[in-house]
C-alpha cells in the first residue's frame, strides 16, 4: 500500500498532475472574480441609487437595501419551506406511459399518509424518539456543564486559558469531533489490544471493552456526549458573562448574612441568570435538532442511532422518497415552533422597552 | 439589571478585601478546582489524542495505540503527506486531500462575504429607516432562524439544479445556498449592533444631507467593523465545517474536506489509519482562526443570543 514508511512505491501522482493545477487554480480564480463582481455590482447599485434627486432618492435606496435579502429569502427559504409542506402531503409515482415508454412523474395528493407513516412505522417512530432524546439530553448535559464550569473558573487565575481549553470544540466540525470520538475515544478492538483511550482506561479498571457505536440502547447516549462536548463551550461563555453581570454587593450581603458557596449560588446566581439559561437551552436544542453529520459519520444510523435529519436526507437525496422526506422535515419544523413562538415575543417585548 | 444590594454602611468599608477574599474562596474550594481540573481536561485530550493518533505509522493502526507508539518513538509525519498529496481512501489511486483543502477555500471565502454585505445593507436599513412593514418583516426575518434548513433543502435544490438555473453541484450553487442560509442571523447579529449607533451620528448626518448610501459607507460600515468581524468568523467556522449544505448542493468537483473524512470514517476499513490525520488537518485553520480572533467570536456569541 502506498504511503507506508519503509515500502514507499514511486506512485504517480494521480491527483497532483497538471490538470489538477489547471482547475484548482481556475477554481481559486472563480472565487476571486465572483467576489469582485459581487462589490463592484452592489457598489455600482448602491452609487447609482445616489444620483436620483429629489424626494424619490430616499424610497429607491430603501428598495435597493432591502431587495437582496427578501428575495433571498423569499426564493430561497420561504417559497421552499411552502413546497416542502405541500410535498410532504404527496407521493410521487413513476411510471413508464403506455404509448412512448418514457417515465413520467405525477404527484398525488394523499393527505396525512406520509405522516401516518411516520408515526408507526417502527424505524422511523425509533428515529422520531432518537430525536427526542438528542433535544432533552444534549442541552441539559452541555448548559449544566457549562454552567459548573463558568462558576468554578470564574475569577480563578487564567480564567480565559481556562475557557479556551472549554471552548476550542466550537472551532471544530461536527465530522471532525466526530472523528475523534469514534476513532480515538471510542474505538473498540474485538481481540487484541484496545487503541481507544476509553475501553484502554476500562481495561486498567478491570473492566471488558464495550463497542460504544454499537452497544444499544446506550450508544445513542454515547453520540450524544459528542454534541454536548462541542456545546458546552458555548453555553460555558453566554452563562460566563451573565454571571459576571451579577452585581457583586448581592452576594457580598448574602455572604455577610452567612449564605455559603452553595446556598449562594440556588439563591442568588440561578435566578439571577434565568433568562440566559432559557437563551442557552433553545439556542442548543435548535442546533441539536438539525444535528445530522455525527449520526451519518460514525453510524450512518445504524444500530437504533438514527435522527430525523439524518434520516430525511437519506429519504430525499439517497432513496428518492422525497414526500417522506418532507414530512420528517416538517415534522422537525413542528419541533421548534414553540420555540420561534417564545423567540418572537422576548424579541419584540426588547423592542417595546427600547 | 440594577438591583441595589442592601446598605450595610459598616461593613462595606473595603471592598477590595471581600474581592480578595472571594478569589481566593473560589480557588480554595478543593472540589471546585478539581471538577475545574476534570472538565478542562474531558475537553481537551481528546483532541490531543486525535492528534497522537495522526503520527502512528498506518500499520501500527490497528494494534497498537497512540501512548505505545509514542513510547517506542514510532510516530511519523508521514500520514499527514500522505492524505494532502498521495490519495485519502480506499483504493491507492483515490484523490488526495490537497483538492478537498482548497474546494473548502473556494466554498468559504465568498460565502463569508456574501451574506455580510447583504446583512450589512438590510440590517442598516431595518434599524435605521422607517418604512411601513419594517418590524414585521424584521421578525419575520428573525424568525427563520430557527427555521431548520432542512425544511428548504428539497425544493431550493430543484431551483437551483438542472430543473432550474443549473448551478447545484457547482461552486455557485454551494455559494447560493450558504448565502440564503446565512441571511437570517446575518441580519439579526448586524442589526443589533447598528441599532446601538448613537442616533446623534446618524441624525446629524441626515440633517446634514447626506443620502443612505452614504451614511451606509461612510458611517455604519466605518462603525461596525467589530461586529462585521464577529459574523465573518461564525460564518467562516459555519461554512468551513459543514457538511450538510455542500452534500446537497455541491459535486464531485466541489466537497470539501468534511465531505470525503466523513465517507472514510464509518468505513473501519484497512485504510481507518488516514482518517485522523485527515481530520486534524480539517481542523487547522478554522483552530487558528479561532484562537487568534477569538475575541470577536465571543463578542457575537453574545450579541446573537443575549437578548435583553
């Protein structure tokens, strides 16, 4: 095999010939032209707009601020999302017609079956509780991890070395965390020594490696902490710096009035931080809802592991069941409607009190 | 928030003690440090050990573990050369992962500044003037950021392919597609950082005549720097580490590192041993981002998600 020390063959270089050059740099090239362009338009539009006169100047400028996003989002994700809805009410049936032999597609209405479907259908219902499982747990484990860590550090020595050790799997892909938790904390050997750090330290302690990825129905929980891990960095710092907005007198006098460490910390800093453990916990559900790159990278969803969005992928883009595809996504979408619904009304009470 | 602690006139008389004396109950807490100790410890060996696991030598992989290979003094660089230039997967003659490497700098960079200047305009406009339909469509733009993207994946994917315009599978589509994504917390973030602009600036500025277009060039882009350096990094770690945009819309000629890393890493096969390597090398330059512009990362942390 190429690329051993010892046994190095002198392969061509199959990738790395001219021709790969000749695209990369035309590529790179691309970017380069396409950002360009990009300025230059919105430049020349922006300046364009100035050389109206008068009382219209105002009304085109608005127009040509605010048309980029709309239509973004108009084309982009709104009408989308619509079709998504109405897709997932139908089914697509292929088949050759009588006369030319060509496939034709035509998309039948049938109501809730793609949902009743997934509601009993045991694989997809077993996706369904999976997904419930990932939103409770991921954001309890990283808030109350985070949470801990904040007060233990806070106003220790090296406070922010110390966060940054925390907060580094922020920086870090999904695929990549999921790289090394399942090759390097995870992996399990079936004979022989264990390489992954976990079932190696389970040996010293007397104890038989265990398959993480596949040790149903704890391996869920074991992807699980793999999100968590990547989370609690966030929630270490939004909880970090309401803690610091806590005024100090508050629990100098409780301290004075004998309040220990712990009694402190139920009575004065958890309430005091309520609304940012709420911001914390939403914002890390939404993410841990549209979570699917660690399920595809380390158990593409095997064993009793899938989520929705792991699944709706495979539904639409690899087995051509579009509608059921859609319905899951909807279904995630149902998920969070609680939560957009929270969302708007502390948005615009911020903006009554402004 | 502003609750006045209650007066105690006379033993409020030294401040900087009772600081003093808090620090150090922090640290003196033996169980605090510890569980400190532990959790900082969780969050980073098993980076480092994805690290020491990229220099055990492909047919130590199996049988030996890093800490082994270390103490016999086995490691070698050589994987790391091995999946940028020689060929990352199964069979010797899979591509390398130099042309993933740069795929991923061609899908980042103009997806970074893209949405900035869309966000940068609407956000001025939102926050600064007043037109019928502003704050609706301002919450109805906030509000789609919970929207999982999932729920447009489909349709915008029949827009943008073949059926539509024909760019998916090309870098524009990948362009497009992060761009539309990007728009809602683009707008929000920027938004509530123009929105703090003293009035006073932007007031005298019209009184002085000045246009939108030049407020927007000469005052609120001038301005926002810090907050436009916040979304560029979020953006920038968003675009480089995902996976789920650039499978749907991108192509053979456009996956990023995370697309092929992660096809190689459930596969358990003989050649696992090239999968860490390869992960670490996807994760150096979002961690030299990080790490030396992490302060404008906090900064829009808080920005985006401390909300009154």
């Amino acid at each position: 095999m190429a690329g051993f020390h010892g046994g190095r063959l002198p392969l061509p270089q199959s990738g790395l010939d001219a021709e790969f050059w000749s695209t990369q740099g035309s590529n790179l090239t691309l970017a380069a032209v396409a950002i360009i362009a990009f300025i230059a338009v919105v430049a020349l539009v922006m300046f364009g707009a100035d050389l109206v006169r008068g009382k219209a100047r105002d009304k085109v400028q608005l127009v040509v601020l605010i048309t980029p996003v709309l239509v973004l989002l108009g084309v982009g994700l709104v009408y989308p999302a619509l079709d998504t809805v109405w897709l997932s009410f139908t089914e697509i049936v292929k088949e050759p017609d009588p006369v030319t032999g060509i496939n034709t597609e035509s998309v039948n209405f049938v109501g809730l079956a793609n949902y009743t479907y997934a509601f009993t259908d045991p694989t997809m219902l077993r996706t369904i509780l999976n997904t419930l499982v990932w939103i409770v747990m991921v954001p309890l484990l990283s808030t109350a991890v985070g949470l801990a860590y904040a007060v233990f550090i806070d106003r220790a020595k090296g406070e922010k070395a110390l966060k940054s050790l925390v907060f580094m799997p922020m920086a870090i892909s999904f695929v990549g965390a999921s790289v090394i938790w399942g090759s390097i904390m995870y992996d399990f050997n079936e004979t022989g020594e264990q390489t992954g750090m976990l079932n190696a330290f389970l040996g010293t302690l007397g104890i038989d490696p265990i398959n993480f990825l596949a040790a149903e129905p704890w391996n869920t929980l074991f992807l699980i902490v793999i999100l968590a891990w990547i989370q609690t960095g966030f929630a270490m710092v939004i909880i970090s710096a309401a803690i610091k907005g806590v005024p100090p007198e508050i629990n100098e006098a409780a301290s004075l009035d004998g309040a220990n460490a712990w009694e402190r910390f139920w009575h004065i800093t958890i309430p005091s931080i309520r609304g940012t453990l709420v911001v914390v916990m939403t914002t890390i559900t939404i993410a841990t809802l549209k979570v699917y790159d660690i399920v595809r990278t380390l158990t593409q969803g095997r064993y009793n592991t899938d989520v929705v969005a792991n699944k709706m992928y495979v539904l639409g883009f690899v087995e051509q069941r579009e509608p059921l595809g859609a319905a899951l996504a909807v279904i995630l979408f149902v998920f969070v409607i609680p939560i957009v619904v929270y969302n708007v009304r502390s948005l615009q009470k911020v903006k009554e009190t402004r | 928030m502003t609750t006045p602690a209650p007066a105690i006139p006379d033993e409020t008389a030294s401040p900087k003690k009772t600081k003093a004396q808090k620090a150090k109950e922090n640290l003196t807490s033996p169980w605090a440090t510890g569980a400190a100790i532990i959790i900082a410890a969780l969050w980073t060996i098993p980076t480092i050990g994805l690290f020491m696991t990229s220099l055990v030598p492909g047919e130590q992989y199996r049988t030996e573990s890093w800490w082994n290979v270390t103490f016999n003094g086995d490691l070698t660089f050589e994987n790391f050369g091995q999946v940028l230039f020689d060929s990352f997967g199964d069979s010797s003659n899979a591509p390398p992962l130099l042309g993933n490497l740069i795929n991923s700098i061609v899908v980042t960079v103009p997806t970074v500044v893209f949405p900035l200047v869309i966000g940068l305009m609407a956000a001025y406009a939102f926050a600064w003037i007043p037109f019928r339909g502003s704050n609706f469509l301002f919450v109805f733009i906030f509000a789609l950021q919970v929207v999982p993207l999932q729920l447009a994946l489909i349709p915008l994917l029949k827009l943008l392919g073949p059926e539509g315009i024909g760019i998916a599978g090309q870098f524009p589509g990948v362009w497009v597609a992060h761009t539309i994504f990007a728009m809602p917390l683009a707008v929000f973030l920027l938004h509530n950082f123009i929105a703090q602009i003293p009035s006073d600036i932007i007031e005298a500025a019209r009184v002085d005549g000045a246009s939108h277009t030049q407020i927007f060039f000469r005052v609120i882009i001038p301005l926002s720097l810090p907050a436009i350096a916040s979304l560029a990094i979020f953006q920038f770690l968003w675009v480089w580490n995902d996976l789920l945009v650039s499978a749907v819309f991108g192509g053979i000629k456009t996956y990023p590192l995370t697309y092929p890393i992660s096809n190689l890493a459930g596969d358990y096969g003989a050649t696992a041993y090239l999968v860490p390597p390869a992960a670490f090398i996807s994760m150096v330059i979002p961690l030299i981002v990080f790490f030396s512009l992490q302060r404008y990362f906090v900064r829009g942390l808080l920005a985006g998600s401390t909300k009154g």
